[in-house]
C-alpha cells in the first residue's frame, strides 16, 4: 500500500499512519514508489553525519522552508496560550507562574551538526530560541564555530555527544541542564542511514527528554516506505552502505515510526523533499 504525505504543518491534522489504509483529502497525496536514479553517495564515517558543506547547503533551504514557518507557529501557540491563562488567572501566584512559564527560554537541539551548515541557516530566522549544536566527534567543531559565529542565538561551542549515550549527562557536562524539557526543536539530518539502528533509537530517547511539551523532532533523510525503495538510486545507494557496514541502511519510515511510540512520540508530518529525501515530523503524544 502506499503512504499517505501530510503536506501542511498543523499538528491537529490526523495523517496516517504508513500501515494504515490511505484516505485522499485535499492535504494528502501518495507516495508513489519511483524509479528515478540517484545520486547520493555513501559515507565512510561510523554513526555520524559527515557531509559535505556543499551537500548541506543544497538541503538546508528545503529543511527550512517546512522547520521555520512551523516553529513560529509553535511559538505562536505558546505565547497565545500562556497569556490567556494569565489573563484567566485569579489566583496572583498561579498569574505569576504562567508569566515565568512565557519568558522561559526555548532551545533548538541538533544531532549530528556536522559542519554546523544547517544552523546557520535556520537558527537567524529563529531568532528567539537559542541553538545548541552537538556532534560525536569534534573534528569539525572549528568549522562550526566559524559558520555560526556572527549568529547571536547559537550557542558556543558545540557539545560533543553520541545520541546512543545519554544526553542529560552530556548537558551537565556543558552546563546546558536548562536545555532538558525546553527544546521547541530537535533536528536530525542525514544520520539514521549512515549509523547504527542503536544511534536512531537514541536519538528518539534524546528527545524524550530535552523535548517541551510542544517541541518536535525533524528527522531529514533517506527512507523507504512501507519496505519499498522510492528509487533506484536509493536502493543502489542502501546495498553499497550495507556493503561498508551492516549495520548502515536505508530505514523503513514504519520503524521508526515504531521506535517513536516507545518513547510517547506521535509521527505527525510526512513531507517529500528533494533528491528521494524526506522530512519527518514527531510531537508528544497528549495524554
């Protein structure tokens, strides 16, 4: 069967899910599976995004036209929300809680920066949620620094961090314990593929925790759909990581879905991007 691509940005929109029966409205349409050639070439690094600074370039305008218009309007609800309370409020000490709850500072969270491409992109248009940026390796936490660093709302220097471990422990080390339950965004790009299946699931128990209560989780990248390549390309592009590392693949939109429930995370936006990428979108689930 085929999946169903959300193509708003509203998370009261129900979008099926990619074992359901596809229903046709006018923010649906199907995912065919295509049979154009890619590109993409493999990397040699474990666990990590090590791209290209010209790869990131051509897919960080795409990722930010969806991840910007919808973190605004997260902000959007969060402000709306915050002041009707204070304005319900008879109660001056719960009037005073929910005036502390709206100038409480929001992050935005990145696994795997790489070269820091991305945030320098998305992160001046965000202006009031401060970044922090984080890699496994510090190989290119100087290119970071230099991409970044007229960008006032990012925040130096990037913390070294694997997603298979855990992140509270990563932030004290940084003192960015503030950044744990208060992230409007965490943003994963091109990693799931080029890792093992342990650093996905870590990267959905990371934002489990850092995650506000109306974050949500942008994961970009490669992945099949209901066990189907969407492309020659890819499929010619998974069997050549799988031949450099087993553990590396193309990873089916449904398992990862799975993987989200464990951690109470809801899949919330599929959109098709450029290239046979494309952008998922998970929020808390509400109780």
């Amino acid at each position: 069967m085929h999946l169903a691509l959300y193509r708003g940005l509203y998370p009261s929109s129900s979008i099926p899910s990619s074992r359901a029966t596809t229903t046709t409205t006018t923010t649906t349409r199907e995912i065919k599976v295509k049979t154009m050639a890619s590109s993409s070439a493999p990397s040699n690094d474990l666990h990590n995004v090590k791209m290209g600074a010209s790869a990131a370039e051509r897919n960080a305008p795409h990722i930010a036209g969806k991840v910007v218009p919808r973190l605004l309007e997260i902000q959007r609800e969060e402000k709306s929300v915050t002041t009707t309370a204070i304005n319900d409020d008879d109660d001056d000490q719960q009037a005073q809680q929910h005036e502390q709850q709206q100038e409480q500072q929001h992050y935005a969270f990145e696994i795997g920066s790489g070269q820091g491409v991305h945030a320098s992109v998305i992160a001046p248009q965000l202006p009031d949620i401060d970044f922090v940026l984080s890699d496994i390796s510090e190989e290119y936490f100087e290119n970071i620094k230099e991409n970044v660093k007229a960008i006032d709302n990012v925040l130096l220097p990037p913390v070294t961090f694997d997603a298979r471990d855990d992140i509270v422990d990563a932030l004290i080390v940084d003192n960015l314990n503030a950044v744990v339950g208060a992230c409007l965004l965490v943003l994963v790009v091109n990693i799931c593929h080029i890792s093992p299946i342990e650093t996905t699931k870590g990267i959905f128990a990371t934002s489990e925790k850092v995650l506000a209560k109306r974050g949500i989780l942008y994961i970009y990248g490669p992945f099949n759909v209901d066990g189907k390549y969407t492309s020659e390309g890819n499929e010619r592009f998974d069997k050549s990581m799988k031949e450099k590392d087993e553990r590396f693949g193309i990873r089916d939109i449904s398992e990862l879905e799975a993987i989200g429930e464990t951690h109470g995370l809801k899949l919330n936006e599929i959109h098709e991007m450029p290239a046979n990428n494309f952008l998922l979108g998970w929020i808390r689930e509400q109780p």
